[in-house]
C-alpha cells in the first residue's frame, strides 16, 4: 500500500495560503479532472502532455495575475517494478529528459497505474502549484486510487510556543 502514496503530492500551507495559490490549486483541480478523463489506454505521452498544455491554456483567465497560465507534466510509475515511461517536462510541455524525449509515442496499457503529477504556474513562473496521486489507466479515463483531497490543505493558525527547551543551540554569536 505504501508504494502507492509514497509518490503522491499533496500541498500544505502552514498557518495561512497566499490567494493566488489558492486560486492555482482550484485551477489545477478543473484541469486534473480533464485531464484524467483523457488519460486512456492507447494514448500516448505527446497527447498527455499536449492535452496537459492545451486544458491549461483553456482554462486560464483572459486577464489578471492568472492569465496566461503554463502548464508541465510529471508522470511515471510508482517505484513498484513497472516505472516506464517517466514524463518529465518543462513549463510549456517541453521534454528537457531524454527518456521522455524517446517515449513521446508510447502508449498507455489498460490498468496501467501512475503517478500524474501535472504543474500549473503562472505566465512570469512567480507561482506554481503541483499536485498529484496515484491513477489507474480504464476505458472511461484514469481513475485516482487515492483519497486524499485534491488542492492546498491549510493548517489551523497556531502559534509557535512549543518548541522544546531542552535542546541547546549554538551560535556563532554566543563567543
């Protein structure tokens, strides 16, 4: 079971969530869900991740911060034995690994199970959000095998005053 979370990525903000993460992640999610529907047997890499780039640019605002949004894709095995291919792009959906770069016409098997773990950033690169779980390839798209909620989990705002008091540190300063 572990093998299947090991890969995941889930995002955690401590304390409070700059909104315009918060806006990436809700974003990310409509072009997850898009993009687990095409993910099917038969597709290739070079559709993944166009249709990665090409539901990024659809859904992005015309105007504001968020415009102009890019789009990368990590994709690959779950270190369970069955890795091939690993998907590694650039914002943009350029391959910037060789194997990638050999892949880009393989196609995905029936039941074939992944870690998806797109990227979405903003036109100048200042923010980016990633996330990803564990899907399974099925004739009706991927489907996650995960639970864990999709978007940036917030923690409760709790002040710092725990810390331990019998650890020492050294400074410099100290002489």
């Amino acid at each position: 079971m572990i093998g299947y979370r090991a890969q995941r990525l889930p995002v955690v903000a401590v304390n409070r969530c700059p909104p315009v993460i918060r806006d990436l992640s809700a974003l990310h999610g409509d072009m997850y869900a898009e993009l687990l529907e095409i993910f099917r047997p038969g597709v290739t890499v070079r559709e993944m991740i166009a249709a990665t780039v090409d539901i990024t640019r659809r859904i992005a605002p015309r105007s504001g911060p968020l415009a102009g949004l890019r789009a990368s894709l990590i994709l690959h095995g779950r270190g369970l034995g069955d890795d091939r291919p690993l998907v590694l792009t650039r914002l943009g959906g350029d391959p910037f690994y060789g194997a990638t770069e050999r892949a880009m016409d393989a196609a995905f098997p029936e039941d074939g199970v992944y870690i998806c773990k797109p990227a979405i950033s903003t036109a100048d690169g200042a923010f980016q959000f990633a996330w990803g779980d564990t899907v399974r390839v099925t004739a009706r798209g991927a489907r996650r095998m995960g639970k864990m909620p999709h978007g940036v989990q917030v923690s409760e705002p709790v002040p710092f005053t725990d810390w331990p008091t019998d650890v020492t540190v050294y400074s410099h300063l100290d002489g």
